[in-house]
C-alpha cells in the first residue's frame, strides 16, 4: 500500500512537472524555448546601427551633422557590418526637441540638407546593402506645422479637428500632465480659439488627433510617401499615446501619478496600429519597431503576429532601472541591483519567446552613453567594459539596436554647467527643480549620468580639432577625451573596442543559435556576472560577462571541460568560469 501510494504521487508529481514546463505560465521567466517561433525573418536578423544625424558628420561647416555628412561616411559604416540603419528624424523641424517637432512632414530639415541629397543617401545605403528605418514622430507635429497654424487661427479651420481642444467656455480643461513643459501644464490657451490645445510633450509638440478619420488617412498616405521612395521601414515615436479619450475626464486615481501609462492607455489604440497594419504596413515588406510601455502585456500587444500590427517592440524596464523613485532620472547612490536587473531581461525574453520579437539595447539618443550608466569609463575598464557590454547586446535574443560611437567606447561628457546643456526634457526639468526651490548642485550631478545630451555630443573621428565633427563650432560640445578616443585611432589598433565590434558582428552572422538559438539564464543569483546559455540543433554556446570591476567565479553547473572560446575581450579568454574584471566570453560547449 505504502509503495503504491508513492507511486501515485510520484505520478502526480510528473504529470503537474510535464504540465508545467509546457503551459506558457509554468515556463520559468529564466528559460526561454525558441523551438517554436523559429519563423525566420530579416529583421530578427539584423543588427541596426542608430544614426543621430544632427552629431554624425558635418559637411558645410555650420557645426550641425547633416546627410551630406552622413554619405561621405557610408563605407565607415558598411565596413561594421551592421545591416540596417535606424536615422532620428530628419524632416523639417524647428527643433525645439532636436526634430521630434515636425513642421513638414515631406521635406527635410533645412540644416540637414535637402531631398534630392536623401534621395542619394538611401541610394548609397541600398549600394551597401544596408537598409533603413526612419523615425515617424506622428503623435504630434510641430506648431510651426501649417495644419497647426491654420487650426490655431479659427475654430472653423479645416485643420481645428486634427488637434486635441478644449473650449475655454466649458472652463479650465481636467489637468493633464505636459512632459516637455515647465508648469507640468499638458493644455496651452490660445487666444485666437479661446481654446486650450493638448500637448503630451512640449508647448510646441501639439498632439494630433488620431480620433479624427481624415488626420489618420493623412499620416498613412506620408508613410506611403517614404515606403514608395523604398525605406525599409519606422521606428514609432511615442505611439502608445496616439489615442486619447476626447471627454477628458479626470485622471484616473488608480494610475496613481503614472500618467505615462495613462496616456498608453487610449482606447482605441490598437484599433488604429491594425487600421495602420491594414492599410499601409501590409502592403511593403517593411519592419517596425514601437516605442511601447508599460509591462509584458501591454508591449506584447504591439508585436503578437496574430494581431497583425508591428514587428518588433522596445521596452523600457531595463533601461530605466536603478533611479530613485518619484525623481527625474536620478541615478541611486547605492548603484542598481544587478540580480533584478538580470531578472527583467529574463522575464522579457522569455515573454518574446512565446510570441512576438523584442530589442536589445543598452542606449539611443534618449539615453546617456551605454559605458557610463552600464559599464566602466575609468581610463583602467573603458575598452574592456564597452568590449562586455558589446558582447551583451550582439549575443540576446532579440533584434540589436546599437547606438553610434559606442563601438569605440564614447563616454559622458558630464557637463558642470546647465549652459552647457541643449537638450528641452533637462531644462525643463532644470527649470522645476529651480522653481520648486530644489537642489541644483545635486541635480546637475545626477545628470553627468543620465541625461540625454550625454548620447548626443558630435562623433568622435580623429583627433584633430572638434574629432574632425566639423571646421566650425559644433551645436553640443564635443566630448574632450576626442583625443584618444576616436575612429583613426582605433582603426589602426587591431584589439580596438571598434574592431571587437566588428568581430562580435561577424560572429552573430556566422552563428544562427545568437539569433534563434533559446535562451537560459545560468547561474541566476551570481551577484557578478550576467551568464546564459544560447542553444539551437543541439549546439550550445555559453556567454560570461563580469559585470564588476573584480574577478568573479561562477557556478554555472555545466561541464567546461574541452569549452572553446570563440570570443574574447582579454586576450587568452577564460575557459574555466573564473572570469577578470569586466570579462566577456562567448564558450562554444
Ligand atoms: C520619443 C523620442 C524622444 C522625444 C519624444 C517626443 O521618446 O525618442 O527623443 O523627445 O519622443 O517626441
């Protein structure tokens, strides 16, 4: 009787084991099975390169990059290898947020050049093989936009219905939160309506609105405008918050001051990402990337095949961890939780294991520079910590979006000065912390971390004066440390961060388990190093990275006996799971 009892629960115990690894719940969020989304595409493939024009390369001198720049660079850029190039916005803008205010949506911004020189830009990148993404900032415009201008003259002009308005004779609008202004104040009066406009970001970012059929047929007939010239596909500014509820009731309490989110909840969203689907995506073989929000199951929305909307999605969990809470990016004293922070990725990339296909990054233009936040840029670790940190984001599961001048270790130039600054989210930011009587001093310090304009300062190409950026005076100081930390230097030193760049390419290529190979965190609670696995047809690669600027041991459970390196950031790259500061090893098992 005893045995037989044993016996029925040993049964049991498999039974609920078998349903458990199978059921999408019972999956462990550290074990990622690929087997089942090995639906191969180009985009998964790809690593793209993100171009921030306006720092890239400067041709006339006016010390702003332009796409005349951008060409007499195009085989620096096809020699990394990467496949796609992602370019910020490039249309004409007044460029109070640096182009995401877009006054013509069809032209390009007079200091970047003109069309015929896009034209000649997307021509030299298709030469190389190189495809492109462009941004499409279409939650708001520019209020230098001409349907702006026209809707803020009259209530009865044709454009009024393609903005967001409140009339003053219903009184003051419910209060909404303004990203981009200094009162906090999302609603601007304008006298000539005696109305208040909505505006998510900026004063001069009115949002559009999506709610109105002829703004929505408007957008998608210039998107056909650019994927007829033959771009490869978008980038989607800030497109969870197209949709807005136009009864403006209060802010819901139980988003608790989270009104990002809030704003990532309007409800016909995703109506209009499948109307968008239906009607232009569909029609090209193009990829898409949404700048999403908020927790799995939201960003899955974008991206689940079924729903027919994107293809790819970012999340913004990782990337924003380890600032106190309730403060404008203010990095904790106390640094991150590494363990935690592991986690994230591990929840995310098992979620997009199930369906759907997510990104790897570790900076873009809205970030500070991937070696001062993530890595080390003491002069002892730059070149092996931004070798590591490489290694990371070309060995995920996921599309890699690796961000310019960071394959050659560009670090924060940490301004004193708020003078020195460009960037609109620090000054208004500056601008409330002043106002509310704050911390300055303290603030400015926080922001030689996190602030945006450390991804920004000018590319760093040699040595000569400004990092040969420009001859004239460059819009955003160049970082000083040009000197050592350049392109010409680099290419001539074959163990340079650049060339580990190019290799870690050429390795993801060479090796399809590093693109849809499963993914599994190993050694889940060493408080050092970020170890997986990648496994696809029976081979296994097992990839180490020494977060630390000390040595670390692992325990990784798997045998290493007769492990072959393919990849190193040290020369001689350990084998045996003792790993040196800043480590990165790619073991073939
Ligand atoms: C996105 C862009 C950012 C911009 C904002 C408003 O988050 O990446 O640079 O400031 O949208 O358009």
């Amino acid at each position: 009787m005893q045995s037989i009892h044993y016996l029925l629960i040993g049964a049991l115990g498999v039974v609920i084991f078998f349903f458990a690894c199978n059921s999408p719940e019972g999956k462990t969020n550290q074990q990622t099975s690929g087997a089942d989304t090995l639906d191969k595409q180009w985009w998964k493939e790809a690593v793209v390169y993100q171009i921030y024009p306006r720092s890239f390369q400067d041709s006339d001198g006016d010390g702003i990059g332009d796409l005349k720049g951008i060409i007499s660079k195009l085989d620096y850029v096809k020699s990394l290898g990467i496949d796609m190039v992602w370019l910020n916005p490039i249309y004409a803008s007044p460029n109070k947020d640096n182009g995401y205010d877009i006054s013509d949506y069809q032209n390009i911004m007079k200091e970047f050049g003109t069309m015929e020189d896009f034209d000649i830009l997307l021509k030299g990148m298709h030469d190389r093989g190189i495809k492109v993404f462009m941004d499409l900032v279409v939650n708001h415009c520019s209020d230098q936009h001409k349907w702006f201008q026209s809707a803020r003259s009259s209530r009865n002009s044709p454009y009024y219905n393609y903005f967001h308005w409140w009339p003053a004779e219903k009184g003051k609008p419910p209060y909404r939160w303004g990203i981009f202004d200094e009162k906090g104040d999302a609603w601007e009066y304008n006298k000539a309506t005696n109305s208040y406009y909505l505006h998510y970001f900026a004063d001069a970012q009115p949002d559009l609105n999506w709610e109105n059929p002829q703004l929505r047929q408007e957008i998608y007939k210039m998107m056909r405008f650019w994927l007829d010239k033959g771009i490869d596909g978008f980038r989607l500014d800030a497109i969870a918050f197209i949709s807005k509820d136009t009864t403006f009731p209060p802010l819901p309490a139980e988003y608790n001051g989270q009104w990002g989110l809030y704003y990532a909840s309007g409800p016909h969203l995703h109506d209009y990402m499948q109307e968008m689907n239906r009607e232009v995506l569909s029609k090209y073989n193009v990829a898409t990337v949404a700048e999403a929000m908020g927790d799995v199951e939201r960003v899955m929305k974008f991206v689940d095949p079924a729903r027919k909307e994107l293809t790819m999605a970012y999340y913004f969990e990782a990337i924003d961890f380890g600032y106190l809470p309730n403060e404008y990016k203010m990095p904790d004293p106390k640094g991150y939780d590494f363990l935690q922070w592991k986690k994230i990725y591990a929840k995310w990339t098992d979620a997009f294991a199930q369906k759907g296909w997510g990104t790897i990054y570790l900076a873009n233009h809205d970030q500070p520079r991937m070696l001062t936040r993530w890595g080390n840029d003491s002069p002892e670790f730059r070149n092996v910590s931004s070798k590591m940190l490489t290694t990371f984001i070309l060995s995920m599961r996921g599309t890699a979006f690796y961000y310019f001048g960071d394959e050659i270790g560009m670090s924060n130039i940490k301004f004193d000065r708020v003078d020195d600054y460009n960037d609109i989210e620090l000054l208004t930011n500056y601008a409330q912390v002043k106002a509310k009587g704050g911390d300055l001093k303290r603030f400015l310090e926080g922001m030689k971390i996190s602030s945006r304009d450390n991804g920004r300062t000018p590319m760093q190409w040699n040595n000569s004066p400004n990092g040969g950026f420009t001859t004239g005076t460059p819009w955003l100081k160049v970082n000083p440390n040009y000197a050592t930390v350049n392109v010409a230097a680099q290419e001539e030193d074959p163990q340079s961060i650049l060339n580990y760049f190019r290799q870690m390419i050429q390795l993801r290529k060479s090796e399809p388990v590093l693109i849809y190979g499963d993914w599994k965190l190993v050694d889940a609670d060493n408080p050092d190093v970020f170890a997986y696995t990648r496994s696809l047809n029976g081979k296994t690669l097992l990839i180490l990275l020494n977060f630390k600027a000390t040595e670390a041991t692992l325990n990784t459970g798997l045998n290493l006996n007769g492990a072959k390196a393919l990849i190193g950031n040290y020369p001689n790259p350990s084998t045996d799971g003792k790993l040196r500061p800043y480590e990165a090893v790619i073991l073939d098992l």
